[in-house]
C-alpha cells in the first residue's frame, strides 16, 4: 500500500512452485509466460506483472537436497537451463 506508483518488483518478492512432473511445469511456465511474461534463467520466469516465479521440481527441495553430490549434479544442469527439464535433471542426479 505504500510502494506507490512507481513501485517495482525485484526478485526479491518471488514465488516458488515446486511441481511434481513435467507436465506440471510445462503448464505452469506457459502461463505464466505467456501474455508478456518472460523466461528467465534457472526456471525463473518474470510474469506480465513483473512478479518473479521460480518453476522447479518438487524433489530439489526434496529428496535431492538430501545428497550434496546429486544436488551438485542438478545445480550444475539448472544453470544451463532456462525452463527446467525434469528428465534431465534426474538424470543428472543419479549421476547419468
């Protein structure tokens, strides 16, 4: 109420969905890209509000965090990524 007119949003008023299947994060980046939403880096996605998303599989605050050296492997894939591939990912994880 007091941002004001001028008020923008940075990343540092995010959301985060975790999602269980790609077809799960297929669906929520289209929507949220579409209409002057834009793809970012990571599964990051700025929405045509400017608010910033991060569409990730529920399993990298799961079990993936559990290992370092699978969440290592993830990262690493993730930073290459723009929309997140799960397939990928898990492949990644098991050291694939």
């Amino acid at each position: 109420m007091n941002g004001g007119p001028d008020f923008k949003f940075t990343e540092a008023v995010s959301f985060v969905i975790n999602c269980d299947t790609q077809e799960e994060i297929d669906y929520y980046w289209e929507r949220l890209t579409g209409g002057g939403g834009e793809e970012l880096e990571c599964g990051w996605v700025a929405d045509k509000y400017g608010l910033f998303w991060q569409v990730t599989p529920a399993k990298f605050f799961g079990e993936w965090v559990k290992d370092p050296a699978g969440l290592q492997r993830v990262t690493h894939e993730v930073w290459q990524m723009r929309k997140l591939d799960l397939a990928k990912l898990e492949k990644a994880f098991a050291g694939n």
